[in-house]
C-alpha cells in the first residue's frame, strides 16, 4: 500500500459532471461529494462587479448574443442557465462572486477563482474586489492573464497559479516573479515540465483528470494538487491507493 499522502481535489466549476458548471448546485454538489476545494471563474458585469460565469460571451448557457460585461448583475441574475431547450425548466441561476465567498467562509472551503479576460479591461474592479478579502485557507488565485495574478500579488499574500499554454516560456518560469504554482492540462504531466517547475521554485496542478491516470497513485513531489470534473472519481482513486 502506498504512503504517499493524498493531495487535494478542486472540483472543476464546481462538481461540473453532476451538475451545471459554475452554479450553486455545482457547487454544493462538490461539498457533497466530498471535494477539498473548488475551482470557479469570476467575469465583471457592466458595472464591474464580479460574477461567476465562465464564458465572455453569454451564448452558449443562457442562448443571449451579448458580452457578459455588457449586462448589469440584475440581467444577469434574471437569465435562467442552461444548454439549449433545458432552460425553458431550469432553475440555475448566476451566483455573484460575493455571495460565493460567504457561502465558502461559512463551510471553509477553499476556492481556486479563476480571473478571467473581462478584468482586464477594469483594474479598478479587480482591485476593489481584492481589498479586504478573507478566503477559506487553501483558496488561491489563478489565470491565463499574467498581469492579472501581479495585481493580486501587489494587494494580497494569496496564492497565485499561472494556466500554461503551449506559448509559456519553460525555461524562463524563474522569470514569473508573481506566480507560485503552474496549471496544467494532464497532457503536460512530462518530466521535462514537471523538471521545470522544480528548477523554478515553482509547485504544480494538473486539471481534466477523471480518476483514470496511473500518476495519480504516485504523484511527482512538485504536484500539490488536482482539478476535476469528477471529484469523488480522483479521491477514490487516491484513498484506496494511501
């Protein structure tokens, strides 16, 4: 049996394969099934403040042709979410980042928040948004946008994590001063990443994991965590193997 300790479980979007992505009923799905944390996206409505909601485009979950930065929260909130027909019935709704982070102080669970391509265009909100904020421990910031994870370093001690792409620098991952962990797709769990991260001072996630992988049973020393749509699939997979 291994003695490998179990590393924490982020459910992606919330239990997102149990339930609709980035809603309360993902989220408490996650709770339920027993996640370490949750991985969400925040986006700024019109008047900058931060909702829930992955795309910047409204289309694809609630069938309107509009940017989500071009709607107050009251229209937002009114949008039922949904994948086509689904939401004449639906009852999901788009959660504000705030009462988000009441509702995990409450059960102290961390969170992964995601900053997404809308506050780019409005520092200021992002930076009201920081002022002040607790967070369950564990929760931590992450993004594509480099800039974005300085911003949250300059006002925060938080935990930043940089999403990789096939553009990042590898051999340059000293440079990102800002950041302290890397974000991955599981297709870059490959010793030459996994070497560059420790080489860089830097730990690492993986995300799309299932439960299926085998490096799940023994993960690399610069791993500290996993992001899945399947939350209660990767911790099984994890506990039967401690």
């Amino acid at each position: 049996m291994s003695s490998v300790a179990r590393l924490p479980v982020y459910a992606h979007r919330g239990a997102s394969a149990r339930a609709l992505e980035n809603t309360w009923q993902a989220f408490e799905k996650a709770l339920a099934l027993g996640a370490d944390g949750i991985e969400l996206d925040v986006q700024l409505s019109k008047e900058g403040i931060p909702v829930i909601y992955h795309d910047l485009q409204l289309k694809r979950l609630t069938g309107k042709h509009k940017a989500i930065n071009e709607c107050t929260v009251k229209e937002l909130q009114k949008y039922k979410l949904g994948k086509s027909w689904r939401r004449l019935f639906s009852k999901y709704t788009m959660p504000t980042f705030h009462d988000v982070v009441v509702w995990a102080n409450e059960r102290q669970m961390p969170l992964n928040i995601e900053l997404k391509s809308t506050l780019l265009d409005n520092h200021d909100a992002l930076y009201a948004m920081l002022e002040g904020l607790v967070l369950p421990k564990g929760s931590h910031f992450s993004s594509f946008h480099y800039e974005l994870l300085e911003m949250v370093k300059w006002k925060t001690d938080y935990e930043t994590a940089l999403i990789a792409t096939k553009k990042l620098h590898w051999d340059l991952l000293s440079d990102y001063e800002a950041i302290d962990t890397v974000h991955m797709h599981k297709k870059y769990y490959k010793t030459r990443y996994l070497e560059a991260c420790v080489a860089s001072k830097k730990a690492c996630r993986f995300y799309a994991v299932d439960g299926s992988e085998i490096f799940l049973t023994n993960p690399h020393p610069a791993v500290k965590g996993w992001i899945t749509d399947y939350p209660d699939y990767v911790l099984s997979q994890q506990i039967k193997n401690e």
